[in-house]
C-alpha cells in the first residue's frame, strides 16, 4: 500500500533528472481523486531501472499470488470447492506467462486436470467486462458447468522513470495493482443474472489507449483525447449497445463503470447525463485503490453487490482498440 502523497514524493525524486517535465504535470497526484493504491513491489524498488527480465519475473510471482488469492475467494464466497470449476477465464495484460497464469496456479488452487483453461491477452482495461461476458457465454454454451473468471493485472510493474513521455508521470500517478474474480454459471443466478454483453470498436483509435513494447519493459499509452473522446462517443455507444442487447437507455437503473481516471468518470457523467452521485461508487474505488487497470470495475460491482444491485445495471470499460465494452446484469 502506498499513500498518493508518499507516491508524489516518490516520484519528484525518481523523476529528479527530469524536473521540468514532472513539475510540469505533477499536479495530477493531487487532481486524481486516489488516495492510496496497493503495490506489488516495496516502494525502493520503484525507484531504480529495470528490464525486461526483472519485470517479468515480478509479474509471475505477483500475479500468481493476485490470482490465487482471488479465486480462492471467489470460489469459496459460491459455496464450491475447487474441482467444481469446469473452466477458467484469465484475463492478464501487464506481463507475460507462458505457460499461462491458471496453468501455473491450477495445483495450488485445487483445479481439476481437465478444467478448461481460456488465457486472454490485451483487452487492457476492458478485460475486466469482456472477460466475465466471455466467462458467462462459455458457461451458457454448455449448461450445468461452473466457470471461474479472474482478472490479474500488475500495472505498477510498468511504471517508467526513464520516459522524456508526460504518460509516464501519469502512470505514477495512477496506476495500482489488484486482482478479482467471480464464478459463472448457467443455472439459476445466486447473486446477478448476465443478461446480454455487446462492444464498441471504434475505427483508427490504436494510439488512444495500450502499450508500446520497448527494451526496458512496457510503456503506456495514454492520449490526452480519451475523456472528449468518451464525451463525443459515449451516449451513442451506449444506445447502440443497449439496442443489441434488447433494451433502451432509459430502461438502466444504474452504471458500474470501470474507473480509470477522475477525468474519464467525469466525461461519463457528463456523456450520459447523470445526476450527482450516480458515479459515486466508481470514485470511491479509484480513491481506495487507483487505477488497477481490468479487475477495477470487479471492484465497483463487488461495491454495488454489498449495497444492493439495482432491477437492470449496465457495466462498461474502455480499453485499448479503442473499445468500449458493456455488459448487462439483472438483479437475481
């Protein structure tokens, strides 16, 4: 766990050699509406260079600890024990594991040996949406059987002091680590139905939102365009979206946005016009936990179970392509 005023300092220092380019946009440590943010490293080791090799070697063992963890949880919170898990859905975009994340967890989670594993790479923010969709269209495709889905994301693992790029002052400023998970079945809905899933790509947008893969590790891609973007965009998105899954608009009670930034949550309530408060459950995650990049919005929903889920919410994210994804619950 680290403070945003501890993370601030932090950086004016690690930054040091570059301090025009910081003071020139430090100020988003404190318009970022964060707090504090769960790390996967202690705080030193983000204040020196690291390659390729050392970053990756971070992930595996942080993500597998994140994933383990998470779906124990969720596993146990169903009521199930381990072997009752047909099929996995791991959503990871912040390092790579070959052999993939569930394959290296199965034995110590308790999997059997031929639960299907779906391992997905580079849905980025949006993974924490499109993945449960996939989860609960895998689960529908073959009734009876229980599906796991985990997101895992290690965003601070990328954070860059050798970047002359403003994105990666941001990334500082922003980025956490976290992991969730739910399991998906066909039968009758314990805590939400998933009533139907669409998505939005939209066209020439790849420099909006992802990752440049360079020689020291990843780098962020952050446009200063995505909240107008999100502003100009949304509300139709929304539309189209709601009339494939069979309903309009007006028919949602409520939202479950994945919160990448106040300025994005900011274009959403402004896109849709919401009332004050409608997002407030979205800001208190970001406050508690910051960007974690997909199990984000996991969190919000987690947030909006414990309070009572509305007759019909939408979930949505963006995410690198750049999309939008959405998905419908309906209260159980």
């Amino acid at each position: 766990m680290v403070e945003q005023a501890d993370a601030k300092g932090r950086a004016r220092e690690a930054f040091g050699g570059r301090k025009e380019l910081f003071d020139r946009i430090s100020g988003v440590f404190d318009n970022a509406g964060i707090a504090r943010r769960h790390i996967v490293a202690p705080p030193d080791w983000y204040m020196h260079g690291h390659g390729w090799h050392d970053r990756n070697a971070l992930y595996l063992e942080a993500a597998e600890q994140l994933f383990i963890d998470a779906a124990t949880a969720a596993i146990e919170k169903a009521g199930l024990v381990p072997d009752q898990i047909d099929g996995v859905v791991t959503v990871s975009t912040t390092g790579i594991a070959t052999p993939s994340l569930d394959a290296r967890c199965a034995a110590r989670v308790g999997f059997r040996d031929d639960a299907r594993r779906v391992p997905v790479f580079g849905l980025g923010c949006a993974g924490g949406v499109n993945g449960l969709a996939l989860a609960s269209s895998l689960a529908a495709t073959d009734p009876g059987t229980k599906w796991l889905f985990v997101t895992v994301e290690t965003c601070s693992i990328s954070i860059r002091l050798d970047s002359e790029d403003p994105a990666a002052v941001v990334a500082t400023a922003l980025f956490g680590d976290g992991a969730a998970a739910a399991v998906v079945t066909s039968g009758e809905p314990r805590l939400a139905r998933i009533a139907g899933s669409a998505e939005k790509l939209f066209p020439d947008t790849l420099r909006i939102m992802g990752w440049d893969v360079e020689d020291p590790g990843l780098s962020v891609v952050f446009d200063r365009a995505i909240p107008p973007f999100i502003e100009e965009h949304l509300a139709a998105t929304v539309d189209d979206m709601c009339s494939s899954i069979g309903i309009s608009r007006e028919d949602i009670d409520s939202l479950c946005s994945h919160p990448g930034g106040i300025k994005v949550l900011d274009a959403i309530e402004s896109a849709l016009k919401l009332n004050q408060g409608e997002l407030n459950l979205e800001r208190e995650v970001l406050r508690d936990y910051g960007n974690m990049s997909a199990p984000t919005v996991m969190f919000v929903l987690e947030r909006l179970l414990e309070r009572g889920l509305p007759e019909k919410t939408l979930m949505t994210a963006f995410g690198p392509g750049f999309t939008c994804a959405g998905l419908l619950l309906e209260a159980a």
